[in-house]
C-alpha cells in the first residue's frame, strides 16, 4: 500500500487532481512529390518525468517507431507527398512521484580520446585545463570549474580562443565543451530537452550538457556551470544524431508547444505504473473490465459494512434480525438511497407482516407459508414500483434490488418474535436492524472508503485485524451495562429486605 | 458510564463476550451441544443415569404423525407439547385441561385438535429450533408445580435454574412466570427471576426485565425469603446433571412436582447471565473460587461442598439484604 502511494502516487483522497504535462512537436516540411521519409527522435528516458502516453498525428504516411544506437526514433514515411506537410508527436508527460536514481547506465561509456587540438586552440585548452586542474577535487567540480572560467564575463585570451564566437547557449557551443572536456579524458555528452512552461508555443529544444564520472550522468548548465537541470527540464533527445530528418523534403522545421491540465491522479497512476510496467500496477483492479470495477466497488464495502454490524452486536450488543441482513438491506439502500430505502422497507415489512398474520389462520407448514411470504413481498414490490411509475417517482424501481428472501426471512422471524415475545420486542429487533442497516449503509456510502479500499484492496486485512481483536473483546457490551445496572446501583427504597 | 463499569468490574460481573470467550468457548465442546440441545436425548441420558424427568408420552418426528398426537395423549387430561430443540423456551404449549373436544391453554384459551395440530407442524418445520432445522415434537407430561410457588407464579410452571461450572453449582435463581411472560418462565419475555441463597434455599432478591423489584408485578406478594423445599436435594441432582453431559458451563432447569419431588426439565449450554442481577451480584467471585479449586472431585456432593465453602467464606450477605 506505501509502495502503491509512492511509487504509482494513488491518491488517498478522492477528485484529487494531478497536473499532467503534453507536449506537442509540429514538424513541417515542403514534400517534393517523391518518397518521403521523415525521421524524427523522440523521447525514451525523460529524467525527471515519466511518460503517460504518446500520440502520433501523421495522415497518409506509415509509421514506424523503434530504437536504434539506443536511440528511440519514429519513421514517418509516405511514397507520395505533395506541397505543406504537417506531422504531429504528442507526448504526455507527468513528474516522476519519486526521486530518479539517475540513469544508472549499466555500460560504462568509453572514454573519449583525447583529441589532437591544433595550436593555438592546444595550448589554450592546456592552459584552461591546467589551471581548473589545480582548484578542483572531482571530475564535477572540473566541469564545473572549466565551464565557469570558459563562460566568464571578461575573458582572458585562451578563452576567447576556446570561444570562437559561439554564441553560448548554443549546440555548437555545447559540443566545442564537449570537445573541450575531452582533452580532460572527460565523457561529456550533449542533450536537448524542453524546458515545460504553459502555454508555451514554437518553443525549440534546450542543449544540455551531461557530463559521466565514471558511475553516473549529471546536468551542467552550458552557460554558467551550475549542476543539475532547469526546473520542468523534459529530456528529449540524447543522441549527437540531428534531431530530424527529412529525405524528400526541403524547409524541414520542429517546433513545440506545451500545455499543462489536471488529470485523475488515479489515471496517471495507471498510466505511471504502465510506463513503468511495474508488478504494483498489475494489482490494481483497474486492470478490470468496467463492470467489473463496479461490483468491486461494492464488494470490498461489504466489509465495512459487516465491521458496523460486529461492532453493534459484540460491542454495543443491539440485537439484529439475522447477522448479515443489515448489510444486504444496507446494500440495497445504496440504490434507493436512504429515505426511501427506509421508506420501503418498513412499508414491505409491515405488509408482509400484516399478510403473514393473516396466512396464520390457514395454519400452513413453514417452507410453502415463507415462499407465500416471498410472493406476497414480490407482489408488493411490484405494486410498489407500478404505482411510483404512475406517479413518476422513478425511485420506486429501483426496489428491485431489495434482498427480497432476506426480506421474507426478516418477516418470518419478526412474526414470530411477535408471537413469543409480544410486539414490543419485535419492533426492538426490526428497529435494531434498521439502524445497524442505516448505520452500515452511511459507512458502505462513504466515498473516501470506498476510493480508498478500491485502490488499496489490501486495506482489507486492517478490518480482518480489527475483527480479529474483537473476536477476542471480552468487555461488557455498552448495552449490558445498562441491564446490569442493577446489580451494582439498585434504588435502595425500591430493594428493601424482605420483613 | 465509566465508573458503572468499573462497578461492574469490582462487582465481578460477567459479560456476553466474556462469557462466550472465557466459559463458554474453553468448557463447552462443540460436540457435546447434542446431548443438550435435543431435549429427547437429554431426557434418554437422564432415565438413563437415573434422573428423574418429566415422562415422555409420545415423539413426533413427522408431519404426517402429527394427527397421531390424539391418541398419545388419549386419557390424559393435561399435557406439554414442546420442540426437541427448542431455546429460550420457544414453542412450549402447556395444555392444562380437555373440555370435550378442545384443548385448554395455559391461559384459559380453548384449541381445536386442528390447532394444536398446527402447532405440532409448525414445531416440526422448525420454527422454534435453533437455526431453524427441521425438528421433533415432544409431548411429555405436565408438571404439577408445588404448593409453595402458588402465590408467585401466573399460570406456567415455575422452575429452578441453576448454573453449574465444572460441576459444582454456582448460582441458582428461581423462575416464575408472569402475565407479561404469558406462562413462561424465561427472563427474557417477562418473567421473574428470584435469586436463591445457595446455603439456605431461600429467596433474596428478584428480577424482571433487567429491575430490581421486591413484589411479584401480577400479584404483589413478596419474593424474598420464598424457602424452596428440599434445595439440598435440589443442589445435589443439578450437581449430578455434569455427568450427564459434560459441559463446563451447564444452565440446569428443574421443577419441583407436587407428586414427584425434583424433576430435570431441560439442560442449556448458554445459559443467560440475568441470573446475576437477580443474585445482586457477580459470577465471576465463585467461578474464579471453582476454578482455583480445580481439579475438581467426581463425587457430586463433594462438588457441592466446594460450592459451600466459597458461599461460607464470604462475610458479605448479597447486596442490600
């Protein structure tokens, strides 16, 4: 269950909201009425973010998505295109619920070779790398170093060479760093992410730098050195491959928008869980059809329900027709909803009775007069539902779901408590499993339980625990107290001894 | 509400939960439910030990018997027809007199061969068993209750429970029904429990509905100091009535005929606990005592001492007398 809230981040409460990331790449191109073949990276691992879904919008073109050199790319390709076309990616995204242990690449990537610089660019580098060398403690910190004294705002000679007039910020800028660092033995590579912002349209891509220190990538920031990412930083691409291309095309443009909206948080966890094809998400009863779902949610509320009716018979100690019938008749309630589940089955039940007397006087033998009972309960019903349709009371149909042998069994046993014990304890016994069934149906309603039993079925075993600890409850039921009242605080002026 | 329970507590009194976990459950196994349960084989395991019983006159196991109760109860005037497992005394028709061909209730109402026959149906159906599984119709005789309880009891039969634990008799109330119980002699429909001096025999406090009282509510005679005849005999066959079914926690129904001397009526593996209000005090003083003196003797007199010595030793008379 914590595994669940962490890691697939369900949410206890229920109409919680998450705020789901979509980015959209608009891939435009001048299509020369030959074959066409657009291939365009897209993202695999997206660092801080976890993939919800992805779209492909491309009309008259077939797609073909796959990983090649560790790189996850989509294929568009068509034989025929003529004028503007416009092709789609669209990629749903949602902040990973837990810190990302980084990518943790299993293959060392190999060292760079240490380029042969051409003078002045060798000594420049030399000199650079010589004096970070010097201040720095790890292949971190040199980066960081380096890239602060190659970004500095008044330059020394070396750096103006190292520069070239790169505009920084830049690709190129980011690969003459990496170049740079590769003097160091440094393994640097260059990413491209988006940096999510709502609402924003025509975005381009940011180059990143990583830089790998033998066990793990991290950000720098090209320009100023800084570790880590920017904030909503959606990595996209990790490759030096381009990040389109186009065979057949001419004035080949990307272009992203980001949007930002609120999403059943349960949804994304599903989709979370998918993305990450996790056991967790293969427990959960989403994985149900529909219909499924719902008796579910019903069913893993009987419990509950039952938890009501334990705790007023072994705790309160209230008497109940039958153990179970308040939660079938709490049940049924659920589909009347609560006045007129109330309403009718007191009206069943004292028709039934009153039938029930009457079938007294034909003195029948017990099984055939209790299915004479069930008729007459199922007429009843019927008329009850035929009558609210005339007068367009729709609630009326909903009777149906009454546990009409239930009822019929509530029935017999009130009649005869009515015979043994008179009318008082009858009415006792019928009220008691009308509040225990009014009680239960107000705990079995309560959306927060059911959101969260639904989620989280494995709740469950907290009630057979609590069941558990009551089966071992050896107080005194709330009512005893009152009856034995008595005993310890008899009236003295009622009890004197006798002459 | 909390300081009534901890009364409650230091008054030693029993719960539901505590009886059903802490007596009922360890002491009562399962299978000997039986022998108590089905009235027929208490009544063949008491003839058989050589305790009196009222008499059987007839058994009806089906409905197509039922027309046969006629000629089970040809020449009797008066007989009980009652469900072989039957609780609480559910189903119980006491007929106490034949004008012609009607049969006269307890309470003065006249039957017709037909209804009464119904009743027997209706036994056999299962209405008044347990868990409602079909049963067997007892006709029996009917007990001609003595002289002493006259002024006390409404119409039924007024009966003697006592509670024995591992044997030993721990608590006794005398039973006497009421308008309000139509004739029974249950607690729980109305009667009047009267709690009874384990030494003596005789009445202390009494009980209805769950209240104290001091007058029978029909008739307003006194309850208390009512000496029940013969209780040493009483307290010796209740004793004897462990052997017959082993039950820890054993509820001992008897009656005293007026012809007969003391007759077992039925045994209860879950007897009720209202036998504490009507003692004014709580069981668990002399279960603890029954328990701390275990094992127990297999004599049932010995048994009984063991249930005097606990009675002896207390300085307190019950509550309020």
């Amino acid at each position: 269950m914590y595994a669940k809230i962490t890691r697939l981040g369900l949410p206890l409460l229920p109409h919680q909201l998450e705020q789901v990331w979509s980015v959209e790449a608009k891939i435009e191109f001048e299509a020369s009425r030959h074959a066409t073949v657009v291939d365009f990276d897209i993202p695999d691992k997206l660092g801080q973010f976890v993939r919800l879904d992805e779209y492909f919008i491309s009309r008259g073109y077939g797609l073909n998505v796959g990983i090649r050199d560790h790189d996850r790319r989509a294929e568009w390709s068509t034989r025929q295109a003529r004028g503007a076309q416009r092709l789609y990616y669209r990629l749903e995204a949602v902040p990973q619920s837990e810190d990302d242990p980084g990518e943790q690449s299993r293959h060392l990537p190999a060292p760079p070779n240490t380029p042969t610089y051409e003078e002045p660019l060798a000594s420049a580098i030399q000199d650079v790398l010589g004096d970070v060398r010097d201040e720095s403690a790890n292949v971190f910190t040199f980066v960081s170093q380096t890239l602060v004294k190659l970004n500095a705002q008044a330059p020394n000679d070396n750096v103006m060479i190292i520069r070239n007039n790169l505009e920084r910020g830049s690709e190129a800028w980011v690969d003459r760093l990496i170049y740079v660092l590769a003097g160091a033995n440094i393994t640097a590579r260059r990413v491209r992410g988006v940096i999510l912002e709502d609402r924003a349209a025509n975005q381009h891509l940011t180059p990143w730098l990583e830089v790998h220190n033998g066990t793990r990538w991290e950000g720098f920031d090209p320009q100023t050195g800084n570790r880590g990412y920017p904030e909503n930083f959606l990595r996209w691409s990790v490759s030096d491959e381009p990040l389109l291309r186009a065979e057949g095309g001419r004035n080949v443009n990307v272009s992203f928008s980001v949007s930002r909206y609120a999403k059943s948080p349960t949804m994304v966890a599903r989709a979370r869980g998918v993305a990450n094809d996790t056991f967790l998400a293969s427990t959960m009863l989403y994985n149900l059809p529909v219909n499924s779902q719902n008796v579910y949610r019903i069913l893993l509320m009987v419990p509950f329900g039952a938890l009501v009716v334990a705790f007023m018979r072994t705790i309160v100690g209230l008497p109940t027709l039958g153990t179970f019938m308040p939660i079938l008749v709490a049940i049924a309630f659920r589909e009347t909803e609560l006045a007129w589940g109330i309403a009718l089955f007191v009206l069943i039940t004292a028709s039934g009775l009153s039938l029930r007397f009457y079938l007294e006087r034909l003195q029948l033998l017990l099984v055939p007069r209790l299915c004479s009972v069930l008729v007459l309960v199922v007429l009843v019903m019927t008329i009850i539902s035929l009558v609210s349709a005339k007068l367009g009371i729709d609630k009326g149909f909903s009777i149906a779901l009454f546990p009409i042998v239930i009822l019929t069994m509530v029935i017999e046993r009130m009649s005869v408590i009515w015979e043994e014990s008179g009318p008082g304890q009858a009415l006792k016994e019928g009220l008691g499993s009308l509040s225990v069934a009014i009680l239960g149906y107000l705990v079995m309603k309560n959306e927060h339980l059911t959101h969260l039993v639904f989620l989280f079925p494995e709740s469950l075993l907290i009630l057979l625990a609590m069941f558990i600890l009551m089966g071992r409850y050896t107080g005194y039921r709330l009512l005893e107290v009152a009856r034995f009242k008595d005993i310890v605080e008899a009236p003295s002026s009622d009890a004197k001894p006798h002459p | 509400m909390l300081s009534r329970i901890r009364k409650l507590k230091a008054a030693g009194v029993v719960g539901i939960n505590n009886r059903n976990r802490g007596y009922i459950m360890p002491h009562n196994p399962r299978a000997l439910y039986a022998r108590v349960d089905d009235k027929v084989e208490t009544k063949r395991l008491a003839i058989a030990a050589g305790i009196a019983v009222p008499e059987l006159y007839g058994l009806i196991h089906a409905v197509r018997e039922a027309k046969d109760f006629e000629r089970m109860v040809e020449g009797r005037k008066d007989f009980v027809i009652k469900p072989a497992h039957g609780s609480g005394g559910k189903g119980i028709l006491v007929i106490t007199d034949r004008r012609r061909d009607m049969y006269i209730k307890g309470d003065g109402h006249a039957l017709t061969a037909a209804e009464v026959q119904h009743h027997i149906e209706n036994v056999l159906g299962g209405v008044y068993s347990l868990g409602g599984q079909p049963d067997q119709a007892i006709i029996e005789y009917r007990v001609k209750f003595d002289r002493v309880f006259e002024a006390v009891s409404y119409r039924g039969v007024p009966d003697i429970r006592v509670l024995v634990y591992r044997g030993v008799p721990a608590m006794a109330m005398l039973r006497l029904p009421t308008r309000s119980s139509d004739g029974r002699a249950n607690l729980h429909q109305g009667a009047v429990g009267a709690g009874i001096d384990m030494l003596t025999g005789a009445t202390t406090l009494a009980v209805c509905k769950n209240r104290r009282i001091v007058e029978h509510p029909d008739f307003g005679t006194p309850l208390g100091g009512l000496e029940i005849p013969g209780w040493p005999a009483l307290l010796l066959l209740a004793a004897r009535c462990h052997e017959l079914a082993p039950l820890g926690y054993l509820g001992v129904d008897m009656v005293l005929d007026a012809e007969l001397g003391p007759l077992i009526l039925e045994l209860n593996a879950r007897p009720g606990l209202g036998i504490q209000i009507a003692n004014g005090r709580g069981l668990r003083g002399v279960l603890n005592h029954i328990d701390a003196a275990a094992p127990l003797p297999t004599d049932a007199a010995a048994r009984v001492a063991v249930m005097r010595a606990y009675y002896e030793g207390l300085s307190d008379p019950p509550v309020d007398l």
